[in-house]
C-alpha cells in the first residue's frame, strides 16, 4: 500500500479556512450535503463554529450513517497482563519499569480465571493490553491466545494495541507482518487502538511515547491488511496545540481511505492523576472543549462508521451529551479496568445504567461486542464496572 501518511509536512501548522461563525455555517452546510470538508476546515469548525449549529451538524451526520436510532455498547473487560515496560510514557501512571518490585505478569491460570469470570459475568470478550515487555517471546502470546480460544471458541480478543506490536518487533527481530499473521492464527479478533495519544512526533517525542506516529500508523494499516480490523483513538490535554488534533485527524482519515480497517474511533481526555506529566498539567480537558472535538472528528472522519463518547474520562452525563453530538456508542461495561483509572478516571457504571443513559438520550440500547458485531439482548447481568476500549 502506499505510505499512510499526508504528503504535507508535519512539523508545520495551518491556518484554519475562516475564523468566524458565520463562515463556518458554509462549511457546515458542506459537510451536511455530504461533501467532504479539509483539514483547515475541521480546524475551523472546532475553534469559531457556532456549538448548536456544530452540535446539530454531527448529530445529523450520526444520523445518516445509523438510522436505526440505536446506540450500542459492550459487556467486556480490561484483562492487562502485565505492567512491565521499557517505555516510560510521561502520561502514564500504570507502567512499572523492569525490575519493579510493584512490576507483574499474570500466569495464564491468572488470565483463564479472569475470561471464565467474564463469561459468567455476561461478557462477551476482553481488551488485553500490556506494558512493552522486554522478555516476552511472541510464543508467549500466541499461546495465551491460542488456549482462550480452545476453551471458549467464541470469546472476542480484542488486543494487543500499535505500539505494543511495534515492541514485539524489537524483542522478536520480526517484522510487524509476521508478528499479526501469528497472532491472527492463534485466534486474534481485532486490535484497540491504543497508544495513538496525538499521531505527531512534535508532541510524542515530548511525551516520550517510544511509538513514532508513521509506526502506529503503517502497524494499524498492515494490520488491517492482515485482515485484522482496529479501533483508533485521540488522547487531547497532553499539551498538544489545536492543530495537532487537526493533523491526528487528517493522518486516520487518510489510512482509513486506503484500507479501510478502522471501525471506530474513539477520542478521550488526558487524566493526569499520578503520571509524571501531571505535575505540569494538573487540569483536565473542560468537558465543553472535549464535546466540541468529539463533535468535529465525526463531521470530519466521513468514512469511519462508529464514533465512541468516552464516558469513563469525561463522565456519565456528557457521555449522554455526546450521544446527541455525533457520537453512536457508549463504549464499555468493565468488569475490570487498571490503566486509566489508576491517572485518575473514578467513574462507573452498571449495565442498567448504560442501557438508561442511551435511553435518556433519546436512543435505543444495542449490545454488542468488542469488532462491533450486534449481538443479541439478553436479561442483564447485574454488575459494577467501568471503562472503555
């Protein structure tokens, strides 16, 4: 495929196409009759557009691509295997680095447990997600994966994100290609898109992200070549400027034009709780600024189908806001979630109460799993959780 990338260079910014409301009505209008507007146009609309016009404009663009007035949501768990990692991500406050004494890696009787406990829970699969390990061979993996499947051949495995292959390739001396085509025959699903934090080095090199942003991206797009489809994500309130958020757009949109493979993307808040970057941004994204953001990136990523509101940073009630804000899915029912809480994301949420904010919103609830298969409804199983994937 050819390069995943845009062809104008990425340490410089851009203008926005207008810097008034009532030139972003124009695009607004655009972008509402179908047409696909630019990446200054994106920039524009969400500095200066009118919040009810752009509120409106992404609500009736979700409107097109879900008709069916449902919005859905998933019943499955965080499992991270482990919390050992050579990249010491100033955003992070979850990793331990090797030798840790606080540093663990879950024995597959540990992860066995944690699968039949949410199957019985009423989930349908795991994100499983790691640290980047410096010693775990790729068999490691593979036959993790392999011995879930053998015991529950219709659990979903959702794992495993960019940056975490992009790693492998360093402790397997395999290329990326080969590292998903065994994962794939062990029985991976899909992959989460973690690690896309903002998809410019400006900001990753910063942010000591070991993952360069042409790496997620080429890892992302061989992927879905592979025949492994994966989510993307937007992590703002990492210091980035509003271009940088306008650029992370424009670079999933292109690969998404190419492959194909992304089946949602999903934009969430920084929360600095406990990460050594939170000694410098100790504030969190104003929920209006996060809204407005959410809102752009469905106008603008025209040919993703599902957009998920992240509840479990920005909270329950602007997670029902962001339903009528272009968002269609609600993400995540945990059982069990270890990375975002631990930087400071305390909200939870039952099934009932998912089901009830989709409701409240004006929507019907739709379960699903973690490839965005409808499944069918079933009693709901009476849990606490919280997360996202």
């Amino acid at each position: 495929m050819s390069d995943p990338v845009s062809s104008r260079p990425f340490n410089e910014g851009f203008d926005p196409s207008c810097k008034d409301p009532e030139s972003c009505q124009k695009i607004l209008q655009r972008a509402r009759s179908g047409e696909r507007i630019s990446v200054e146009d994106a920039l524009a609309l969400a500095l200066y557009a009118d919040r009810d016009e752009l509120f409106a404009c992404a609500d009736a663009v979700r409107a097109d691509k879900h008709p069916d007035n449902i919005v859905t949501y998933v019943v499955d768990r965080n499992i991270n295997y482990s919390n050992i990692c050579t990249s010491v991500c100033a955003f992070c406050a979850f990793y331990r680095k090797p030798g840790d004494p606080e540093g663990y890696l879950l024995s597959l009787d540990e992860i066995h447990a944690k699968v039949d406990e949410t199957i019985a829970l009423g989930g349908s699969g795991t994100l499983m997600q790691g640290g980047l390990h410096p010693d775990l061979p790729l068999s490691w993996y593979t036959e993790m994966l392999k011995s879930i499947k053998d015991r529950h051949p219709d659990f979903y495995l959702h794992c495993f994100s960019p940056t975490e292959i992009h790693a492998l390739t360093s402790v397997t001396g395999k290329t990326a290609e080969e590292i998903l085509s065994s994962l794939k025959a062990a029985g991976l699903d899909s992959i989460p898109g973690g690690g896309g934090e903002i998809l410019v080095d400006a900001i990753r090199k910063r942010r000591r992200s070991s993952c360069g942003a042409d790496d997620w991206l080429e890892i992302s797009a061989e992927a879905h070549t592979a025949g492994l489809p994966t989510t993307a994500t937007m992590m703002i309130g990492l210091g980035e400027t509003d271009w940088m958020r306008a650029e992370h757009l424009l670079r999933v949109r292109n690969v998404q034009d190419q492959t194909g493979g992304f089946i949602s993307f999903i934009p969430w808040t920084f929360q600095p709780d406990n990460t050594p970057l939170g000694k410098k941004i100790t504030e969190r994204v104003p929920a209006e600024e996060y809204a407005r953001w959410l809102a752009v990136s469905r106008i603008f990523l025209d040919n993703i189908d599902n957009l998920q509101v992240s509840w479990l940073t920005v909270g329950l009630e602007e997670g029902r806001l962001g339903l009528q804000r272009g968002a269609n899915d609600l993400g995540s029912v945990m059982i069990e979630e270890n990375v975002i809480s631990v930087a400071g994301a305390n909200h939870q949420a039952t099934e009932d109460l998912l089901r009830s904010t989709i409701e409240k919103a004006g929507f019907k609830p739709g379960l699903r799993n973690a490839g965005y298969r409808r499944l069918e409804d079933r009693p709901v199983p009476q849990f606490s959780g919280k997360g996202q994937e």
